[in-house]
C-alpha cells in the first residue's frame, strides 16, 4: 500500500466508526475477516496455539490478542494501547426541549473539545440505543447519515467583538442544537423518541435508554497542493487505532511473532480513563492473566511475562504550527510529515523515559522511519495519555508516542499523509523484533 492509500483507508475507517461503539464495532468488522475469535468474559477461556482473539467490554473498548510462537513467560506481551473516544458533544437524557417554536437537543460536554469549531456545522448523531426486547435489554448501534443537527453562529452584526475577543458559548445556554421547527402540542421528546425507534428499527415503546454522540456528517478529504495533508473529525485518536490495528494484521507479523501480541483500544480516555472499560479500570489486565490462566502459566511465569512486556501507548501529538510559533518550546518543535513523536514529561504524564524512548528509537531505525522528540512548553499545562495510566496499572516499561496533527480537539482535525504510513512501519517492526 501506498501512504495515499493507508491514509484512504484510515479516512474511510473514521468516517464509518463516528462514535466509540461504532469505532469498535469496525474494528470487529476487520479483524473477523482475519479469523480472529471473539470470546466473552463471562465464559471459561480455551486458547489455542498461535490462535487470534479479541474482547470486547460494554461494546466501546475492545482488546485484541495473538499468540506468539513462544510462551508470554518466555518472550512477553507487546502492547500497542490507543483510544477510540474523541471530544465532543453527547445527548443528555431528557434532551428534546421546545424553545419558542424550535424542538432543540441539550448536550454536555464531553472531553475538552473546541466549542467553537461545532458552530455552523452539518452535524448527527450516533451512538447506542438499549431497547427492552422479552424482558430482557439489549443494546443496538444506531447512526443518522443525514445532517440533523446544526449550532448557528450569531450574526456579527449582534456579536461586533467575536474577531477581536473570539467565540465564547455558554456551555449551558448557547449550546442546544437545533433540531427542527414545531408547531404547537408537537412534544419534542416524543418526537426525538421516534427518530431514534425508526432509525434502530426497534418497536414503538421498546426503547430505553440511549448513549448518543453528536457527529460531523462531512467525510475526510486530503488537502494541499500535492495532497500531503488530511483532515477528518477524531483523528485523535482513531488514527492511532488504525495504525496498531494494521500493523496487528499484517500477515508477516502474524506469522513471525515470537511475543504474544496485544492492541488495546480504550473508551474514556478523554475524560481520564477511570471506568470499567478505561485504561484505569481492569480490562487490560484482566485479559493479560486471563491469557495466562489459559496457557497454564503460574503466578511466578505470570510476573515473568510482565517483566519482559512493553507498552507503546499511541496518540497524536501537537505539530507546529507557523502562525504561532510562541506556543511552543523553540527546541522541540515537531512537525508534519516529518515521522512519529516521542512524547516526553518530567511529571510523566508522559509514560516515556530514556530506555523506552531509546527503544522506540531503535525500532524506528531500523524499520528506516524518521522520529522527532517533543516536549510541552514549561508554562502550559500538559495533557496526558493512557500511557502512564496503563504502564502503571500492570508494571510494565512504556513509551509515549504519536503523530503530529493540527488543531487536536477540533471537530475537523488535519494530519500529515506520510506520517500515518511512518506510524504503521514502525508498529510492524515493534511486533516483529
């Protein structure tokens, strides 16, 4: 494959997947295909040699296994950890409120999006419905291709400051998305009711409840004068979890891995990772022992496996940008189309430290991918990762890595062509070595 086409696909993968459920949902899609094996939690695991597996938790995080040619205990885990949820908007409970003739959705906010970039955009919705079906609830993905949705921007005539002060929404009032125009005695919550029942195809009075995510209906397009750039919503981070995902499948890796290898894709890794499915929950690490009951390995070969495992703990990472150059520290800037990013921390919100760094440079070398070094400005806060989250709750050495992009948190986020096809190279070469 060409940088053009991973990049393709990589925008094709994003634009089918605009929730966490629907991330996972085609994650499952490809790795089916590769005769992985889903196998459930609750029941009593049977591995089989060099076999393929993935769990999957609460349907928005997903853990992705094969077996090595030999024991964990012998030759460890290698772990490539993303995340599969991206700042936003989502759908609270009691959404549909009518407001002096218009049925608008409230919304709270999830992550630390850009507010400003919701504005004026052709937005849906996606997400997650639970349905009552005999008694029992059952869960069913659902997606609104058309624009549903749309955040107005106020007239500059009414808001004469907005260039000079910026764009400033009230998270409570100004944010509602207007949905449609009513006339009196439509209930808007009914009408919200039906939509979803039509779109999931469910019986009237079967659903529930919902998890729904507000997204942009417009696809992933290269740009620039030679098509070296692409921009999409939520490349932070599914691009990550495309990259360890093809770099799993590919069939050299598949067939000469010694390590048993592992991708961990996380939900709710923007709002700090602490749930059932988060990198600080248990999920991971439940995998990693249950793995290991299954092969019959005791506690002692189960902390030899550990001791011998790493970490890359993928996500994207801040480009320069040239309008604002004071943004950054003058010695560690990165840049697009220049190879993937080690991302370093003295509070460690990075997980990266000198002997991880130094391999993940090794790696680099000799899969012939360029690496850059970064480091946030000592004045700014610094945002964090599942690394240092992941790295701790099973003891095992990490490195923090990314892509350079622009404008991360945006609804309409921009990367480099080449870096992509940098990041799958080096992922192969960590699972190979």
């Amino acid at each position: 494959m060409t940088a053009q086409q991973h990049v393709q696909h990589l925008l094709d993968f994003i634009d089918g997947s605009p929730s966490p459920w629907h991330a996972v949902s085609s994650i499952e899609s490809a790795v089916q295909a590769a005769q992985f094996i889903r196998i459930d939690e609750s029941a009593k695991w049977q591995l089989q040699e060099n076999g393929r597996y993935y769990v999957v938790r609460d349907d928005s995080s997903i853990v992705l296994f094969v077996l090595g040619n030999k024991s964990p205990a012998e030759s460890g885990f290698k772990i490539i950890g993303a995340h599969t949820d991206s700042p936003g908007f989502r759908i609270r409970p009691n959404t549909a409120t009518l407001s002096d003739g218009f049925a608008r959705l409230g919304v709270e906010i999830y992550g630390g999006p850009i507010l400003a970039t919701f504005t004026d955009r052709d937005l849906s919705l996606a997400g997650r419905i639970s349905f009552s079906d005999e008694k029992q609830v059952r869960q069913k993905l659902v997606r609104f291709d058309q624009p549903l949705l749309r955040l107005p921007n106020l007239a500059i005539h009414m808001n004469r400051g907005v260039n000079e002060d910026g764009l400033k929404l009230h998270k409570q009032n100004e944010l509602p998305l207007l949905l449609a125009r009513f006339t009196e005695g439509q209930l808007p919550q009914s009408y919200l009711t039906a939509l979803l029942e039509k779109a999931a195809a469910v019986d009237i009075g079967q659903l529930v409840s919902w998890d729904l995510a507000v997204y942009d209906t417009q696809k992933g397009v290269f740009w620039g004068a030679n098509e070296e750039f692409y921009a999409d919503s939520q490349i932070d981070n599914l691009a990550s979890c495309h990259a360890g995902l093809q770099a799993l499948l590919d069939e050299n890796v598949l067939q000469h891995a010694e390590s048993t290898l592992v991708c961990a894709f996380f939900d709710h890794e923007e709002i700090g990772s602490e749930s059932h499915i988060g990198a600080a929950g248990s999920f991971l690490a439940d995998v990693l022992q249950r793995i290991s009951i299954a092969l019959s390995l005791d506690r002692e070969d189960t902390a030899r496996a550990l001791a011998q495992s790493f970490l890359i703990s993928a996500d994207m990472a801040h480009a320069y940008h040239p309008n604002f150059p004071s943004a950054y520290d003058a010695d560690h800037r990165v840049f697009v189309n220049k190879g993937p990013v080690i991302k370093s921390n003295a509070s460690r919100r990075y997980s990266s430290e000198s002997v991880s760094s130094a391999y993940f440079i090794r790696w680099c070398e000799d899969a012939e991918v360029p690496y850059q070094r970064y480091t946030h400005r000592s004045d700014l806060p610094c945002g964090s990762t599942i690394g240092p989250i992941a790295s701790a709750k099973l003891g095992v050495r990490s490195v923090d890595i990314g892509c350079p992009m622009w404008a991360m948190h945006s609804i309409r986020e921009s990367a480099g062509v080449q870096d992509h096809e940098y990041l799958i190279k080096v992922l192969k070469q960590f699972f190979v070595d």
